[in-house]
C-alpha cells in the first residue's frame, strides 16, 4: 500500500514540475530529445523535496529548477550547452559577490555607509533572497538578475528608536537602460510587502569608465501633474575609484583589499593590485572562510595574461612585505593541477577555504 502510494506521489509531483522545466528550458533556450529530458526530469526530481512539490508555488519551483540546471550534473545531464555554460559562469561571480555581503555586511556598510553602519546592529541580520525572488516570480525584468540580488532586514537604531529595516542590495555588470525604473519596480514590491522603509543599493562592478552616468534617481509626471517626484537609490560603481585612494579608505577593512582590483588603474599594474590585494586580505581576516572567499573574488575578478602572472610571481618572491602571499599562490596552482588531472575545473571556489585552512594549519 506504501508502495503505491509513493508512486502516485512520484507520477504526481513529475506532472507538477514537467511544464515548469519545460518554461525554464526555454528560457535557456535548451532543447532535448526524450531520453535527456526524462533524465534531467528525474534528476530534477531527486534534488527537491518530494513532499512539498504540491504545495510549493510556480514562482519557487522556477526558482529553484532553474538553480538545478546550472549545477555541474545537471549541465552533464544535458551535454554541456554553451549558453548555460556562460550563464554559470556569470551566476558563480554573482554568487561570490552575495556570499562577500552576507560574510561582511558590517565591514560593507564600515567602508561605503560609515555613518549607518554606527547605527545597525548586524547580528539582527536576516537574509531574505527567497522572499525577495516570491515577489517576482519568474519576470523577464527580474530573472535576469534574482541570483544577483539580496534583500536583508536589520535593526536600525533612528532617533532612538528601534526599527527594522529593509536593504534591497544588488551586485550589477553590466550598464542598463531604464535600470533606475527596475529599482523602483523592485522597491515597490518590497514595501508593498513588508511596509517597512527600504534602502536600495546597487553595486555597478563592470570595467568600463562610464562617459554618461547611470541616473541614481526615478521620477515620473503627467503634463505637470507630478506623480513620482524623486525615487532615490544608492549607486556604489566601483570603477569610479582610484586605486590608490581606495587602498587609504579602510585600510584595515578586509573588503577594501576585496574590491581593490575592481576600482581603476593602469592596466600595467594589475600584477601589482593582485599581490596589494591577496596580501591585504591575509593582514586584515583572521577566518579561513572568509579569506578563500575575498581571494576567489579577486582571483575572479583580475585574471592575469600569462606575462602578467609572472610579473605577479615575481612581485611575491622577491619583495618581503608579500611572502604570505606564496601560500595562497600555491593553493591556486594547487587547485589548478588537481583540476586538471579531474579534466574539468569547476567547484575550484567551493573546495578553496578548506585547503587554504588546512595549509594554515599545517604552517606551509
């Protein structure tokens, strides 16, 4: 009796999920004859939770088949398709960015909001991505960019009064047109929901020196009837920073050295930025986790040519101030080599905190 029940169960929750992958494989534009179908099907299967795939809503299913198609088995599943190839990679660096701010969201509002961070209490933090992609579902105006976002609710100390408030945070790479009216769509939807004030960040990382500025605010009228005067939100571009009055903001701020190598400088000096940047992270962070994490996003983000990584080598061997430096070096060639020997190099980021703990712990 047992047995048929679960069967039932089985055939049930397929028919749930079947026109919902069909939705995200479109999305993706992926096509698969029946038998790859039925095996990512199954797979999709095994990695949700049977019991509430009834219940659970479009919007989260969507969701979360569409964070399945992008793991390493599910891409084998299907063949390796370029565009979902890119899409991961695209994904992994805005994954990075999102565990940057839930590992260092007091360190974060320390350097770009000195005066607010005073008056938050950062173990109050809660964070609500999953509410945030609730909201909106499957939209093309919000799909593009749900891994990148991240909504959090922290106490807040204002006029000596306790409150909770909400910060819509996203990392963004590239520049947009109408993106101001996509940040008021956003804050919108999160009001509407919480009724709480909301402080909207946007965190342009892209490398280009912009010529005309992203508009910070959203305003809307008919004929002179205003309707929105001013919808404001925060702009942090990256970009925009000397490398070298970055570095004396926060000197002891671990993320100063995180995104130093997204701020602008010579292009003769990335060897350079990667060695300040690497050997920053290591004076400023005492946990191990938090340093594999900054030093993936640096890795990530200044890839060296093959000229400019021995410039980077060179930097590390031969001046005293970076030969802590060296540990980290060798746990990237590390990760490189046994990647290799797998013939495939993904998951490097996810194994990386805990070989670097284990080479600080054996002393290098």
């Amino acid at each position: 009796m047992d047995t048929n029940v679960n069967i039932s169960l089985s055939e049930v929750n397929q028919r749930r999920i079947l026109p919902i992958l069909n939705r995200v494989l479109k999305r993706n534009k992926i096509t698969l004859h029946d038998k790859l179908h039925e095996q990512l099907t199954q797979f999709i299967l095994s990695n949700l939770p049977s019991d509430t795939i009834i219940d659970e809503s479009d919007r989260n299913l969507f969701f979360s088949i569409s964070q399945l198609i992008q793991t390493d088995a599910a891409i084998e599943i299907m063949g390796k398709p370029d565009g979902l190839l890119k899409s991961k990679k695209r994904s992994n660096f805005d994954i990075r960015h999102k565990e940057t701010i839930r590992l260092f969201l007091r360190e974060y509002f320390e350097l770009f909001f000195p005066t607010l961070a005073e008056k938050r209490n950062f173990d109050s933090a809660q964070f609500l991505d999953k509410e945030l992609i609730a909201l909106f579902g499957d939209s093309e105006l919000i799909d593009q960019h749900k891994i990148a976002d991240s909504l959090i609710m922290i106490e807040i100390n204002l006029d000596q009064l306790k409150e909770y408030l909400m910060i819509h945070w996203e990392v963004q790479g590239t520049k947009q047109k109408i993106f101001d009216e996509r940040m008021f769509h956003i804050f919108c939807g999160i009001y509407y929901q919480f009724r709480r004030k909301v402080f909207p960040i946007a965190m342009f990382i892209d490398p280009h020196q912009w010529r005309k500025l992203v508009p910070d605010t959203f305003s809307m009228n008919v004929m002179n009837y205003p309707i929105i005067k001013e919808f404001s939100y925060q702009i942090i571009k990256l970009k925009k920073y000397n490398a070298q009055e970055f570095e004396k903001m926060a000197p002891k701020n671990p993320l100063t050295w995180g995104y130093l190598p997204l701020t602008h400088y010579p292009k003769q000096d990335k060897p350079l930025i990667k060695a300040k940047a690497v050997n920053g992270i290591i004076k400023t962070t005492s946990n191990e986790k938090q340093k594999a994490i900054l030093y993936s996003l640096i890795d990530t983000s200044l890839p060296l040519t093959k000229e400019e990584h021995h410039q980077y080598i060179s930097f590390i061997e031969k001046d005293a101030q970076y030969k802590e430096v060296k540990m980290f070096d060798t746990v990237e060639e590390y990760i490189l080599e046994k990647g290799r020997e797998e013939g495939r190099e993904e998951g490097r980021e996810e194994k990386l905190y805990d070989i670097i703990s284990k080479f600080i712990k054996s002393g290098m």
